[in-house]
C-alpha cells in the first residue's frame, strides 16, 4: 500500500504483508490521535473488529484489585445509545458475530466479528463502549459476581496458581505483583468495609486510562478503503482524547525479592517440574528485529542429538523441556528454561539445573552463530510469505496489539520475522542466565503440607521460599563437562523450493479415488486432491491404519494401543525435531478403528518426514524398557490428573460414559495399566501390523502420480521391506540414526480389509429423564456442573439443519438468562451436537454459586420461558438467523490444513458427501418459524402431540453443594427441601407447575447395567440422496 492522503488525518504506510495476502491494508490516524488499521477485503464474509488500550491490571487501584478487569466486563453492558442489557451481544448473534475481550498486564482488548453486510451497525455500538459506556449501578454487582465465577473457574489451574505466586513472590512495590483477576472479595466486600464506592472508582478508572491517544483500533471489511475511513471516522473520531501518557513504573519486578532463590510448591495436579526464570532488562518487543531471545530459546530448546533433553531422557529424568521468553511488559521480560519430570527426576533436581548451566556454558564458550540466526530467518521468513489472511476475529486481535509497539510497516512481519543479526545483544543476554540471578522454581505433588511453610494468598497454593546456598551457586557456576552435549548442527529439513507442480486442466473439485500399484494389493486404498486454491508448496498426508485388534481387545487393547502410540511418539521426539522446527507438522493418535496420522510439510521434504515416522512406527521396542517404564507411569499420571478437570469437563466425560457403548472409565484403564509390561505391548504391535490396513488422503502441492509415488516410497515400501533408515531419502535424512526394525509385517496382499469399527449411541427412553449424580473427586474445587443431554436420534440432515438454526437462535438468550440475568455461573452454553451419527442437544452450566438441583431446574424453566419466546419470533428473524448463518458457512478456508481437514473427514465417514456444504446453503433458507417450533417442542417439551423427549441429566457436585445421601435423587428432584425450592425458583417467573411431575425420572446408579439394557443406535448412515 502506498501512502495517499485520507479524509481522517494523519498518514497511511506501507505495510508489510505475506505474498499470498492480497487484501489493501492501511494506517491512518484520526484526529483524536487514535490509530487505526484498515484491512478491505471484497471477499469476506465476515468482518472483524478489535481495539486495544494501553491499560491492564498493573494500573488496578491498591483500593480495589481486578478494576481494570470488571471494567472489561462491565463495557459491554450498556450505552447511552444502546442502553439495553445484552442489546451488542444479541445483534452480533442475529447477524453471525461473536465478541470477547480480555485484561492483561498493561492492555485490555476487545474485539467483535459479524457479518459482512452488518458492520458499520455493530461498529457503531461497539464505539459506544469508548464514549459513553453506562456502568450502570443495577448491573455493578451482578457483573462483580461473574468477575468472581470466572477466577474461581480456575482456583485450581495449576498454570494460573504457578503465574499468581511468582507475582506474589516479587517485587511488592512494583505493580507485576498484583491480583489482576479480582473477586468479590477484592471487587465488594473489602471495599465495602473501608468504605470505597467502587463505581465512582470504576468512573475515575476509566476517566483515567481510557483515551484515543493510547488505543489502537483495527477494522477488517468488506468496503473499499475510502469506505471504511469514513465509517471509522464518523464513530471513532468522537472517543475522547484526553493525551494521558503510556502508564509506567519505577522499578523492576524483581529488585529487593531476594534473588537468586529457590521455590518449592505444591501442584494440584500430578505433575512434575522445575523451572529456571531470569530477568532480563528489556521488555520483549524492544529488540524484535533481532529476536535474541529466540536464538537461545533456540538452542536451549534443541531436541536432537547432543541436546540437554536427550541426555535427561536418557537418565530417565525428563520428558519435556521448553525454552523461551515467558512473562514479560513493555520494559522487562524473563527468559524460562522448564523441564517436565519424571517422578525418578525430581530427586536430581540439582543435577538437572548443572546440566542447564553446562549447556548454557557451551552456546557462551561457541560465541554468537550468525547461521544459527540466518537459518531462523529463512524459515521465518518463508512461514510468513506463505501465512494466510486468517480468520478476522483473531487476527484484528493482535495486529490491535502490535501496533502498540511495532512500527506501522511490520504490525504484521515485525512479531514474525528477523531483520539483523545483533551478536552483542545475543551475548548480553546469554550473560543474563547465570546462576546468581536464578529464580528456581520445585513443582511436585510429593511434597507436604507440613513441609510449605507458606500459602498464596488468592489461590491457597503451598510453597516454601528459600535462598541458594553458596556451595549450589558455586557448583553450578563451574560446571561438570558433559562429554554428550553437542552443539546443534545445520537443519537437514529446511526448505528452498518453492515450485508449485502445475495443476491439470481442470482439477476436481474434490478428492477421487485413485487406482494403486498391484503390489499394494488390498493393503491401501488411496484418495487425492490436488490444490487449487492455495498454491503453496506443501503437502498434508493423512492415514488411518484401520484394524480390529483395538476393539477385539477390549480395554485392554485399548489401553495397549496407548501405550503402543506413547512409544512411538517418545521415539520421534529426537528425529523429528528439526523438521518440526522448519515448518513441518505431525500429530499421531490413537482412535476406536486403529490409529491415525497426519503429516504436513513442504513437498520436497515431505517423503523423508514420512519415511522418518515409519521407521519409528516400526521399531522394535523389546529393547526400550527404560523409556517404557517412564511412559508407563506418564500414563497412570495422565490418568489420575483427569479427576482434577474442571467439573464441566467431568460431566461431559460423564455423559459419554452413559450415552456411548464400548467407553472405558479411567478408574478401569488405570486398573488395567497396572498389569502391563513391555513384551505385551511388543506381541499387541505385531498384532496390529498384521492385521492392519490402511486408508490414506494426500492433498496440497501434489499430482496424482506423486500422490501414489509418496505412499509407496514412503509408507508402503518400508512397511513391505527391511528397508533402513535413509535407504529413500538419504540426503535429507543424512546423520538421523538407523532405527531397528520390529518383528512387524504388513497382512498379505490379498487379505481384503475389515469393516470399520465405530462407537455407537445408546438409545434413551422416550419420555424419561435419566438422572446420575456424582462428586467433583478434587475435593478443593468449590464449583459444580450441570449438563443436560436431549437426544434427538438418528442424524438426519434435513432435521439438524433445523437444529443448527435453532441452536444459533437459543444459545445467546440462554447465555443471557442463565449467565448475565441470573449469574449461575461463568461457564454457560447450550447447542446442538453430533457424534457417531446421531443428534443431542446440550446444555451447560458451570457454577460456584448454585446447587446442581437448582441449575437443573432453571433450565427446565428456561425451556418454558424460550416457548413463549419461540410464539412471538416473526418469520423475518428467522430468515436473518439463516441468512447470517449461511454467510458464515460460505466463508472460505484460509488454510490447507482447514480444506484438507473437511475432505478428510468425509473419507473416514466413509459418506463422501463431498456437496455437503453446498446442501446446507440450499437447505437453510427453506427453515421456517414452523419447522422450528415443532423440533422444539416435540424434543424438549412433553406437552405437545408426539412428543419425543428424552434427556440424560448430569449433577455434578463440588465442594460447595455436596452429594446428599439421605434420600434417593428423584425423591430430592420430586420434593426439594425448602432452601432449595427457594434457591431453584427462577427470578421473576411463575412457579407455574413442576417440571419434574410430567415425565418419568430415573437414577442411573449402575452404567454398565444400564447400557446393556438399551438397544443402539445405527454405527452408520448413509449420506443424504440427491
């Protein structure tokens, strides 16, 4: 973009964007000194506002913590232009938007999509927030309790209490050490108690930090740009520029706290860990063009041969270690080096940390490396010329952010890309991460409450704060030599072909069949696509090993097959690493037909990423006992720390359990995990191979000639042969290690494939309302959860186009009622769901404040208050809700991952409904008022003529609303006490007659027995006929 003059002042820029990106960017500023970016794009279907403020919690008042947060909230509740409560949620909703903000540090940043056709309306409310916001008294309070629901949320988020205490631990002068979430407690009752008005401090905040002259806006539209400098002008020219300078503090955070110390806390979960944080003087934008915390995240993170992570693996020590830039403002930042333990590593603790300073010592001993900045440049460089546009909701998030500290030209290649190689800069912070400013923090479950002399106090997290002896300082200021460190050598997978394969004359417009080489026999059917839409040089491969042995094995093939996935994995780590670093991708997963891989990569490397894999996935293991016995016991943690999920994942987990037939238990897995050894999982690997066959989709920069070439070369020679590694591939895999083969061999040729396994639903009862009751198990989470699963049936398309559209009518007014109405908790929602071809709608609550038999009833009440609501919707606002649907369902793919992602999932569906989407958009303008109210009532109210309710309910107790064992579930539903009678009536609504006294209620005491009671839904349908 060139610079040209514009209507709202000041200047635009050039600036930089990705080669793919065509859209028109500008920068101007308005007259009140606002920047804004303006980004036209003639072919969105949605567009994208956000706005940023150069105010976060460090600017709380001491009086009153978390201000800046409930100020967050409380914007979005009312303006003098649009004084209803829930009036900017609902517009965005009836025109396919969304919004959100979040508080940080030193920013608050609120951001809102819609439609494309709507957005000069929902800017217009959105620039409200910024003039005339109400804060209104009557929604002060009730706003201060869902501030209050969303910190308990996460009183046991082992991440939050870790960030919480290392502000509690610093500097008490310096505003990092603040609690920036607030409560009631911080928000009401303290104040209260000395006598703060905390709206007229809530007015002064904001009349304090809010002005023009720190905020950065960012638009994406559809209009051209004179267009939408004039939209912007018109509404944001108004917010009031009162020329506050950026907020600053003396200080740093960590001066007088005792440095260097270390801290040892106790996790909530099972989870092992140390980190070594250092300050570093500069804040983490300052020096973006040259990035030199990155050139020693770089290193330091290393996973390859010679890394300090392989030689911890190999000690049974570690299984994980991360380096990088972590907290951080505008003037400061930290460097964090975090390594994941085994339960044997937390006893080495101090031979770890030599081990970090070894390392350390050999990058300071090498000097700066110019290469090692080159090679991060060139694949940063290329990953930001073939980034996508994005999705406008995130992406107008952070280039609002950015531009508080990048120059208007790089507020999209500034956080991405390298500019000069500043070897002072690399040095001066390498001298940063010495022992003397060491902040080391012990996290491990095994310590006892008797040992943390300390509690946090916001989160209640147990520690014990301690200086370094000397005699440590000094050891690890002199390190040991370790013969088995190296320093990384060049990336073999770094990419400099960029050739785009020249596409057929007219490619499908999805994937096809293709026909295989003989010698494949019935061991692969293949599909292929090849791009047309992105023309970048990558390629996505996906192939599902489909076999039996999974199922036929029970719980014990499925724990297997875990072990089995966790083995390979923890293989790759090392082999792989470099070309995750170059750009390359891989996940590999376990699922009910066998096990899943995906791979995505530039083409030309591509081949030897997979041959890589494959030899790994081949591997004999019998010589891993080491590493097995580490995973092993990965495992059992894995599965412990499950029961310290928040309550709302522990109802929904709850839920599959009831509704889905072939669902392990944790409790059952950990039981069966006790008894395995390698040689099991070594004799369950030669099953799986011989039995295996394979379904593969390859897509992207790719024919279909090379499609077949990449698997035969890559997948199924070496799975045919004892094929070494490299024997393919052998410059790009130059210096990788030979990995052993396993005893593990492909089904013959002519075996043909067995059917495809998939879960089933159970059928609920017509009529009924299954009820199951259980505990939160971590005993300290004060929360409870309520989710209500109405099953609809068998999907069909034409019936769940009609639930989708009424899901995106019902979801916003449920958020309104049950959340910002009646403040039963941070986390509600409701919509429709499908899973193993059948149709539920679901409602969720989470709440702290709220008994489970209250929530349950308030939905009940809902239903009918959404009744009435459902009678006086006109066939007009039914058309506006299909209409913005529509437009969001036409809205492109921005990436090869997105469209690769779609096809894929029809070939696993076996369904191939390739015209899926083009049938939905057909479908949705012929949704009717009618069609509505029938699904509505025959699926959730047993009134009406054949009613087809069914429901299962999950009553999820915590701390706060315990189980009461006194009386059976449905006799406390039936007759509920007096106090929760009281506590369930839904505010201002008719007690009206009973929801509990017209449908039968049923406690599922035993799953098991239940499920084999029930018959099954279809494993498969057949997709719709045209």
């Amino acid at each position: 973009v060139t610079g040209i003059a514009n209507e709202a002042g000041g200047a635009s820029t050039s600036i930089i964007k990705p080669s793919k990106d065509e859209r028109d960017f500008e920068s101007i500023v308005l007259p009140n000194k606002m920047q804004v970016v303006l980004i036209s794009d003639p072919e969105a279907e949605k567009a994208a506002v956000a706005l940023d403020v150069f105010v976060g919690h460090f600017s709380d008042p001491e009086s009153v913590p978390g201000l800046a947060h409930f100020c967050e909230h409380m914007l979005f509740l009312g303006t003098k232009t649009y004084p209803k409560e829930g009036q900017y949620k609902e517009f965005l909703t009836r025109w396919g938007g969304r919004s959100n903000a979040y508080t940080s540090q030193e920013h608050t940043n609120y951001r809102f999509d819609v439609v494309a056709d709507h957005l000069e309306a929902a800017m217009d409310r959105f620039a409200d927030f910024f003039k005339t916001p109400l804060f209104t008294e009557s929604a002060t309070e009730r706003e201060m309790n869902a501030v209050d629901s969303e910190n308990k949320m996460k009183l046991q988020d082992d991440a939050r209490r870790f960030y919480q205490l290392t502000k509690h631990l610093s500097n008490p002068d310096y505003p990092f050490s603040k609690f920036g979430s607030g409560n009631l407690k911080t928000l009401l009752q303290d104040p209260a108690s000395r006598g703060v008005d905390v709206r007229a401090e809530l007015l002064r905040f904001y009349d304090s930090y809010y002005s023009a002259n720190n905020m950065k806006l960012c638009v994406v539209g559809r209009e051209p740009l004179a267009e939408m400098r004039r939209m912007v002008a018109a509404r944001f020219s108004a917010v009031p520029n009162k020329d506050l300078p950026v907020p600053s503090w003396d200080g740093l955070p960590w001066t007088g706290a005792g440095v260097p110390y270390e801290v040892q806390l106790k996790p909530v979960k099972d989870a092992r860990s140390v980190s070594l944080i250092f300050p570093i003087p500069w804040g983490s934008t300052e020096h973006w063009r040259s990035k030199p915390s990155g050139y020693w995240s770089t290193l330091l993170g290393y996973e390859g041969a010679g890394s300090l992570l392989e030689l911890m693996k190999g000690k049974s020590w570690a299984n994980s270690l991360s380096a990088g830039g972590s907290y951080s403002a505008a003037d400061w930042s930290t460097f964090s080096i975090t390594i994941g333990l085994t339960e044997a590593g937390i006893g080495h603790v101090d031979e770890l940390v030599e081990m970090v300073f070894a390392y350390i010592a050999i990058i300071r001993k090498k000097g700066p490396q110019e290469w090692v900045f080159r090679e991060r440049q060139a694949i940063a460089q290329k990953s930001f010329l073939l980034r996508p546009k994005g999705d406008g909701y995130s992406q107008t998030a952070s280039i609002a952010h950015n531009m508080q500290y990048y120059p208007a030209d790089y507020i999209l290649a500034g956080p991405m890309t390298l500019h000069q190689w500043d070897a002072a800069k690399v040095q001066e912070l390498g001298e940063c991460l010495t022992p003397d400013q060491l902040m080391l923090y012990v996290s491990s479950p095994d310590l006892q409450d008797a040992e943390l002399e300390s509690a946090e106090p916001w989160y209640g997290t147990r520690y014990t704060q301690r200086p370094i002896s000397r005699r440590r300082l000094q050891k690890w200021t002199h390190p040991d030599f370790y013969p088995e460190f190296a320093f990384p050598e060049a990336n073999p997978f770094v990419s400099d072909d960029m050739a785009i394969v020249p596409l057929p004359p007219n490619p499908p417009p999805s994937p096809i069949e293709v026909a295989t080489p003989e010698s494949w026999g019935n061991a692969c059917r293949l599909w292929h696509r090849q791009d047309d839409q992105f023309l970048e040089p990558r390629v996505v491969l996906c192939i599902d090993f489909v076999t039996n042995a999974v199922r036929e094995g029970g719980i014990l093939g499925h724990v297997l097959s875990y072990l089995f996935e966790d083995l390979v994995e923890d293989d790759l780590r090392q082999p792989t690493y470099q070309a995750s670093v170059a750009g390359f991708g891989f996940s590999f997963r376990k699922e009910t037909r066998g096990l899943e891989l995906q791979v995505l990569g530039y083409h030309d490397k591509v081949g030897a990423l997979l041959e890589t894999i494959v030899q790994s996935l081949t591997k004999d293991y019998s010589r891993s006992e080491a590493r097995f016995k580490v995973l092993k016991e990965r495992y059992r943690r894995a599965l412990l720390n499950t029961m310290q999920d928040r309550p709302q994942t522990q109802a929904s987990r709850e839920a599959e359990a009831v509704l889905t037939d072939e669902q392990y238990s944790y409790a059952d897995q950990l039981e069966v995990l006790q008894g395995i050894d390698l040689a099991d999982v070594v004799r369950w690997a030669e099953l799986f191979f011989s039995t295996v066959h394979l379904r593969a989709f390859v897509t992207g920069n790719i024919n279909a000639a090379g499609a077949v070439q990449l698997m035969d070369e890559a997948m199924l020679r070496p799975l045919q042969a004892m094929l070494p590694r490299g024997a393919i591939f052998e410059p790009q895999n130059a210096g990788v290690p030979v990995a052993p083969r396993g005893r593990v061999q492909l089904p013959p040729s002519s075996l043909p494939a067995a059917p495809i396994f998939r879960r089933r639903r159970v059928q609920l009862p017509y009529g009924s309302e299954l009820l199951r009751a259980i505990p939160v198990p971590n005993a300290e989470d004060l929360n409870s959860a309520v989710v209500m699963y109405f099953q609809i049936g068998q999907s069909d398309f034409r019936k769940d186009i009609g639930f989708d559209v009424l899901s995106t009518i019902m979801g916003p007014i449920y958020f309104q009622k049950l959340r910002t109405e009646q403040q039963l908790g941070y986390l509600v929602s409701a919509g429709s769901t499908r899973n193993y071809y059948t149709t539920g709608f679901v409602f969720n609550v989470q709440s702290s404040v709220a008994h489970p038999h209250t929530i349950r009833r308030r939905i009940l009440d809902f239903h009918r208050t959404f009744a009435a609501y459902l009678e006086n919707l006109s066939e007009e606002d039914v058309a506006r809700t299909t209409q913005s649907m529509a437009q969001r369902m036409r809205e492109k793919d921005t990436m090869l991952v997105q469209t690769a992602s779609r096809d894929w999932a029809e070939i696993q569906s076996e369904q191939c409904f390739w015209a899926r989407k083009a049938r939905a958009l057909e479908a949705l303008p012929t949704v009717t008022k009618a069609e509505l109210q029938g699904l509505f009532h025959t699926y959730f109210l047993d009134e009406a003529p054949g009613a087809r309710r069914s429901c299962l309910t999950i009553l999820c107790h915590g701390a706060s609303h315990p189980i009461d064992d006194r009386r059976p579930l449905v006799d406390q539903l039936r007759d509920p006490t007096p106090e929760l009678r009281a506590e369930a009536a839904t505010p201002g609504m008719a007690a009206g007659g009973s929801p509990d006294c017209s449908w039968a209620l049923q406690e599922v005491t035993d799953v098991d027995e239940f499920k084999a009671q029930q018959p099954l839904y279809d494993a498969w349908v057949a997709p719709p006929s045209d």
